[in-house]
C-alpha cells in the first residue's frame, strides 16, 4: 500500500512522552493446558487399568464359587462338566492334607502370594504325580518352594499369543487343541542347568519332576470375565483336568501366622483322612462337607461378591469396563475443553464506575485488549469507521454515500489520488503490526489534513419552477 503524503504533520515534543512497550504475549496457557489434557488422560488410563485389574488379595478372587468377574465359577463348573471332582479348601492346611489323600491330584493355588513361607516350602514334598499349578507366583514365591525360575519380561496387559514359544511347539500334550491364549504377561526363562518346558511365548513353564510344577504368568484365562475369549476355557480346562481330581486352594486373606507353642507342631505327612471343613465337588456339582461347618452342615456358602457386600448393580455389568472408561475419558475432555474456552461465566453486568476514567486509558486497554488476542483485521476497521465518522460530516456528505465520492472528496483536500484514498478508506484489513500501524498513521494524517482546511458549505438546492403553460413543475 502506498503511503499517503502528509498534509500536516504534527512535530513530536519533547514533553510528549514515550508510548508503553509492547508486552509479549503470553503463550504459556496454549502449552500448558494441551500438557494437561494429556497427563490427565493418561492418570485416568492408569487408575482404570489398576481398577481393572484383580488383586488376588480380594475378596472372591478366582474362587469356584464366585460369579462376578474375577470369580472362577465358569471354570470350575467346566471342569465338573468334564466328570472331575472339585475339592475347594479355604486353609492351606487342608489343602495339603487333601492333596496327599487318594490318587494323585492337582492342586490349583491362584494366589499364593498369600501362603506363608513355611507352607510354600512343603508343596514340593507332595505326592508323586501332582501336578501342582501356580498363577503368576511372585519372586517370593519362586524362591520359598525352590523353583529354579526367573521372571523376565513383565507385560502391562495380557497378550493373547499361541502355544508356541520361540518357534518351538508346545510339548504339553493336553494343551494341543488350544490356538491362541491370554497367557503372556508374566514370562520364565528357566536356569540353564535345569529340563523345563516353555509354551506360549514363555508364558506358561513346567518343571517336570515327582511334583509336576506349572507357572502360569497370567491369571486372564481362569476368569469368569475372559474365560470365553479365545481358547482360555480349553486352556485352563486341559491344564487342570490332568487328574481327575482338582484340589482348589480358595483362600480369603493372606494365612494366618503359626501361633507360639512350646512343642513343635504335629507333622503334616501321613493322614487318613481329610482335614475338618474340607468341601468336595463331585461331577453333579453338590457339595459336601463334614458337620461342623461354619455355614452349615453341608458346608455350601452362597455366592459372594468381590466386595463382600450386596451384588453390584447389573447397570454396571451391561457394558466392559473400557466403555466407561472412555466415557469418564470424554466427560474429563470436555470439562477441560470448557473450561479453556470460557471467558466470563456470565452475562456482562452494567456498573457505574467508582471514578471517573480518561479516554487515553480506556483507549489504551481497548488496544491492549485488541493486542493480546491479534485482532488485527478489528482494529483496522475501527480505525476506518471512526476516520469515515469524521470525515464525511466534514465534507457534507451523506452518511451513506459510496465509496468513490468519499474518495474523490477526500483528494481534493488533501492533494493525494482518489485510488489511493480509497485503498485506504476501504482496503483489505492489516496482516502484520508494522501494516496496521502504518494504516493508523496515514489514516491520522488524512484526518488532520481534511479537518484542517474549511469545512464544504452546503449548496441550497433551487426550489422547482412551475411552467403555467404545462401546469406542472419544470
């Protein structure tokens, strides 16, 4: 654009002092809430993936007669389908004393986290031929019953993958129906001196031996939630109907601490018959237990859910849990997204002033305000109305007149082409500061220039003359 040559220009004084510097703006807020959002998403991924996943600390975890989720229900109504007998004990007494009775068993411990170090060491002196099978068994674990096993490779969820490990197939013969598993979480790399078979991308070990050890790094298979996903119900189903008797450790709460006695405690290796509160599951799927049961005399305890309290909403229970999560993911966006984008929380309330405010001021937050939020193109046309405002009275002009007659008008004042008046008058809005305040200045300078010379006088308009011979105005 083309500056317009000043008509007057108004010689700066010294007493004139220097205009406020501009302040930068402040970007902080478009790093920090985008930031924010994020941490946000991710705080509440991590706090429903940790509600998501089950504790075996919790009330019902894997357990033969819990139905919710993490109960272990389905499994074992699978597996009495299949004609085996379900042995479920709450004490870890008893399940040794009923593993040791009768032919070789399997002993199921989902979490044996929850066993004293002494009764970890005794699984390895039971019978030969159990098959003792344990549910991803921590460090601890590992080392109290002598396991010569490593954990390596610990994943965040649960990876459905096939029975092969490192190319080579699985040598369990029951598991060679199963395709594909959630069994890779937790996965083994046996010591180097010791025979162990590795299946499902190391997912699953055993140690052959008097007492068949099997570690599985992952418990998905065995819940309710995800036993009919996949192949996870021929899974656990052939790795716990070896025998025909399955002894399920079901316990409550971590085993209680051996009380102090002055003698030793009697020897758990020969017993004739099975520990008092023992319950059976035979193939018809009743219960049996001997009198003297806390819950009865046939030692059958309703279905209990994982919070021990009343049955959760069914509500709850329609959807999987990573739609509410998305939904609780959405409704934290949103609020966020309102939140950044609110400028007042109301509609603008009229007040008088305390006192009285100078124009500069007013018009210096006014530009600031303009300033902060690049409103170039705003201030630009303000600029414009507020010249054209003063110009066209002076000029006795109608307010409506066009374009090219204010022009014109304009150059005849101040000596400049009506093209360029125009441009400036009615261009495009500014791109950048340094145009914007170029537009200020020629626009100032016309101004002053126009107001500056006499105002135009109105011409009066020559009222119509009537011609007789025509009888109306010529």
């Amino acid at each position: 654009m083309t500056a317009v040559p000043q008509a007057t220009a108004r010689p700066q004084t010294a007493a004139e002092p220097p205009g406020p510097a501009p302040r930068r703006r402040r970007r902080r807020h478009r790093l920090v809430i985008p930031l924010g959002l994020v941490a946000a998403l991710i705080g509440t991924t991590l706090v429903t993936h940790a509600l998501d996943r089950p504790d075996p600390d919790d009330r019902g975890y894997l357990s033969p007669v819990e139905s919710g989720e993490h109960g272990g229900s389905r499994l074992a109504d699978s597996l009495r389908q299949r004609g085996l007998t379900v042995r479920r004990e709450t004490d870890a007494r008893a399940a040794l004393l009923t593993a040791r009775t009768g032919p070789p068993a399997t002993l199921f411990v989902p979490a044996a986290d929850l066993l004293r170090s002494e009764t970890l060491a005794r699984l390895p002196r039971l019978p030969a031929g159990t098959r003792l099978v344990l549910v991803d068994p921590s460090v601890r674990v590992l080392l109290a019953t002598g396991v010569p096993v490593n954990r390596t490779g610990r994943r965040w969820a649960t990876k459905v993958v096939g029975p092969q490990a490192g190319g080579t197939p699985c040598p369990l013969d029951e598991l060679s129906p199963v395709r594909q598993a959630a069994a890779e979480r937790q996965r083994y790399a046996p010591d180097a001196e010791v025979d162990a078979d590795l299946c499902f991308s190391a997912g699953l070990a055993r140690l052959p031996g008097a007492v068949e050890t099997v570690l599985v790094g992952a418990d998905d298979p065995f819940r309710n939630d995800r036993f009919g996903e996949q192949d996870n119900a021929a899974f656990a189903t052939a790795l716990l109907g070896v025998h025909a008797t399955v002894v399920w450790l079901d316990l409550d709460g971590p085993e209680p601490p051996l009380p102090a006695r002055s003698s030793p405690p009697p020897v758990v290796d020969s017993p004739t018959t099975p520990e008092a509160g023992a319950e059976t599951m035979p193939p018809d799927g009743t219960m049996q237990g001997r009198p003297g049961t806390p819950d009865g005399a046939s030692g059958e305890r309703p279905p209990r859910s994982s919070a021990g309290g009343p049955p959760p909403n069914p509500l709850w229970g329609a959807f999987p849990l990573w739609f509410w999560a998305i939904l609780a993911q959405l409704a934290l966006a949103l609020l966020l997204a309102a939140l950044w984008r609110a400028r007042r929380l109301g509609p603008p309330a009229p007040e008088p002033l305390p006192v009285a405010v100078r124009s500069a001021e007013t018009a210096f937050g006014r530009a600031r305000l303009y300033q902060r939020a690049g409103a170039r193109g705003p201030a630009g046309r303000t600029l414009r109305s507020a010249a054209l405002a003063r110009l066209v009275p002076w000029l006795n002009l109608p307010v409506d007149a066009p374009q090219d007659r204010v022009a014109t008008a304009v150059a005849a004042r101040t000596g400049g082409e009506p093209e360029q008046i125009e441009e400036l008058l009615y261009g495009d809005d500014p791109a950048t500061d340094e145009e914007l305040l170029t537009l200020a200045r020629s626009l100032d300078t016309v101004t002053r220039a126009v107001v500056a010379s006499p105002p135009e006088r109105s011409h009066p308009v020559p009222s119509p003359r009537t011609d007789p011979t025509e009888g109306g105005p010529r």
